[in-house]
C-alpha cells in the first residue's frame, strides 16, 4: 500500500489522540469495568475519527477503507485493548451495514449521530446458542401492522449498557436459516429492554458487555435495513471489515508488547548480565517482529484490495485467523520474559495477554475462519467425502 501525507496525518491525530485521551486513564477504567464512553465518543466525533469512510452527507470523511485501517492501527498503542475495543464497535461493526444498505431516515437519525459522537451504538448478532454460528440465532422480529414486535435475547454485547443503539440480527420470517435473517436498528430505549448485569470478563475490562433480553420490543418496521430477508447476507459483508479492523489493531498493539518486553529485559538482570543479552530472548523478539511484519503485509494487501472493490473474503478470513493467534503467541512468549512480575494482573504484558485472546473468538472463531478459507480452497469433502 501507498501511504499518502493524508494517511500520515491522520495517523498523528489518532496517534495523538490515544496518547492524550486514553493512555492516562487506562489503569483508571480498567479497575472500574467501565469508561466514559459519550464523552470519548464525541471527542473522537469532533475530529471526525468515528466516519472516517462513511458518507460526508451524514458527516463522514468520505475516505476509502486505508484511512479507516491506519485508524485502527493506531488505536493499537492503547494501554488497554477494551476502549479501542469500543470504538470498533461503533465504527466497523454496528455502522458499515447502515451506512451501505440503509435509508435515508435511519442515516439521519442513527448514522450522523453516531459519526458525531451523539449517539454509542452496538451490534446484536451473538447468543447463547448461537455465536459464530449466525444462521442459528433464535430472537424473532415478528410483524404486527406496520411494527416488528422483537423476542428473544443476544449475549456478549459491547458497548449495550450504555448504546443508544442495537443493529440487530433477527428472524423475520419462517424461511431458510440464510434467507429468513434482517438487520433492524432498535433504540435501547425501547420498552421491553432489559439487560444482565456486565459481564465479567477475562480481558476487555474497560469496555462494558452484557446480555440483552427483548420482551415484545416493538419497532417500526421502516427501522430494518435494507430488504427483508438479506440480513445474513449483509452481515456476513460487514465481516468483512470488522476482520480487516481486528487484525489492523493488532500491529502496533503486539509491537508494544515486543518493545515493552525488549525494554524491561533491558533493565532485569540475572546471573550478572541483562536478560536482553541471552541470545534465545533477542533472537526470539526479532522472531516475533518478523511475524507482525508478515501480518502487516498481508493486512495491507487485503485492504488493497477492498478499496479496488474485490472480494476480499478469503484473505480477510485470514489476516483475522493469523491475527488471533500471533497475538497469543507474542503475548505469551513476551509474558514468559517478565516472569512473576508478568504474572501479576496489572502487568502490562498481562493485560495484553487477557485482551488479546478474544481475537480469535470474537468476529467469527478461528475454526469459523478455518472453514471459510477451505471453502474458498475449494478443499471442504464433498457430501461422499
């Protein structure tokens, strides 16, 4: 990819903007399960970081996805992974289907806002019963005269406790598990919405997760996105750049953790020498750079190419499998050189640990990716194989 002195310079306000906003309230938010999020959301609104490629008549950029993937790189040099975490959400996981397919009302009264930063939204996709397996969610929006009248429940939502709204995965008709599905954007205020207490989670801690239960939620049905019927198809594109945001916000967060790691074992040392100077470490960080760089490169071709409109849905299945696990591998190999002191919860090679674990759940498990690359490969056995 080439990178232009537009994507350097939003670079800086991103990078700026993690080092004055959110690094010196990370300890702060991690310890209290929660942040500020209205507030930081329209901080990021005011310098237009949360439409960076969505349309400029709702407020956007107008930027093609490379700009977006440069944000999301940088939001890596978090010293949490739950903020950056948040702010995906809102920005490549519960906007890209409403700004693609919806109409111009549900732009005006949810988009906009949420570019702005007036509005936190989140996605309802997962269950209990059904989380990467999307063509078995349960929750049903049902019609009632011109209304959906919405049951059922969705777990594991970042952001729901305190989100304005819920672009919503539900089944509107009785027909085949792929064509049955719709996106409906539903205002968390609604009557009929209730909420689990946060979950208590590995990693993430700064950012707010719990399980929404519908209770005969009744939205017009003009709130639905797109056609009914193509909710499934939609979600799976929006996918898309929810794995290219994953597996860009893992560079430069495994890079710290290797910098980190190189810096404290400059500084500790053991039977007379820096651990730095034990040829296994050095030679086991320049190992580890070299794997980010490969993830790095095959980020940027699957950018790339989405910009250039391909279908990009076999090698961003990829960079999201390759991104899962090189971020446990770094961030444990790195946590083994800090030894007890990475064993302590406050570490931050210990935080990096926890918050990275999810990328290989969250987005579609790695074993989800796995299947979708052989599909693509053509390697899947046949019904007789």
């Amino acid at each position: 990819m080439n990178f232009t002195q537009e994507h350097e310079a939003l670079r800086k306000t991103v990078r700026d903007f993690v080092q004055k906003e959110i690094n010196p309230h990370c300890d702060e938010w991690e310890e209290a399960g929660t942040f500020p999020i209205h507030e930081v959301f329209k901080k990021l609104g005011n310098l237009g970081l949360l439409g960076i490629h969505k349309p400029t008549e709702y407020g956007g950029m107008g930027l093609d996805y490379s700009y977006n993937l440069v944000a999301a790189e940088e939001l890596g040099m978090a010293e949490c992974g739950g903020v950056p975490l948040a702010i995906g959400v809102q920005t490549d996981m519960c906007t890209p289907a409403l700004a693609r397919f919806g109409s111009n009302e549900l732009k005006e009264q949810f988009l906009a806002p949420a570019i702005a930063g007036d509005k936190v939204g989140c996605i309802g996709v997962s269950e209990v019963g059904a989380g990467s397996d999307v063509a078995g969610l349960k929750t049903t929006a049902r019609k009632d005269g011109d209304d959906y009248v919405i049951n059922g429940s969705k777990m594991w939502i970042t952001n729901s406790p305190k989100a304005d709204f819920i672009c919503l995965l539900a089944n509107t008709s009785d027909d085949k598990p792929h064509k049955n599905k719709s996106l409906i954007v539903v205002p968390m205020d609604s009557p009929g919405i209730s909420f689990s207490k946060n979950l208590n989670k590995l990693g993430m801690r700064s950012s707010e997760t719990a399980q929404v239960f519908f209770d005969d939620v009744r939205v017009p049905q003009r709130y639905r996105i797109g056609a009914e019927g193509t909710g499934f198809m939609m979600q799976m594109v929006q996918f898309q750049e929810e794995r290219m945001w994953a597996a860009a916000n893992m560079l430069k967060a495994l890079e710290n953790c290797i910098n980190k790691t190189i810096e404290y074992c400059r500084e500790r040392s053991t039977f007379g020498q820096p651990l730095i100077n034990n040829q296994s470490i050095h030679f086991r960080m320049a190992e580890l750079q070299t794997e980010v760089e490969a993830l790095r490169a095959l980020t940027y071709q699957v950018c790339d190419l989405h910009v250039q409109g391909k279908d990009v849905t076999r090698l961003a299945s990829m960079a999201k499998l390759k991104a899962g696990r090189l971020g446990r591998e770094v961030t444990d190999s790195c946590l083994q050189y800090w030894g007890g002191m990475g064993f302590m919860w406050d570490n931050p090679i210990s935080r990096s640990y926890r918050d990275v674990r999810l990328a290989s759940i969250g987005g579609g498990a790695d074993e989800i990716m796995l299947g979708i690359i052989c599909k693509l490969m053509g390697t899947l056995p046949g019904k007789n194989g």
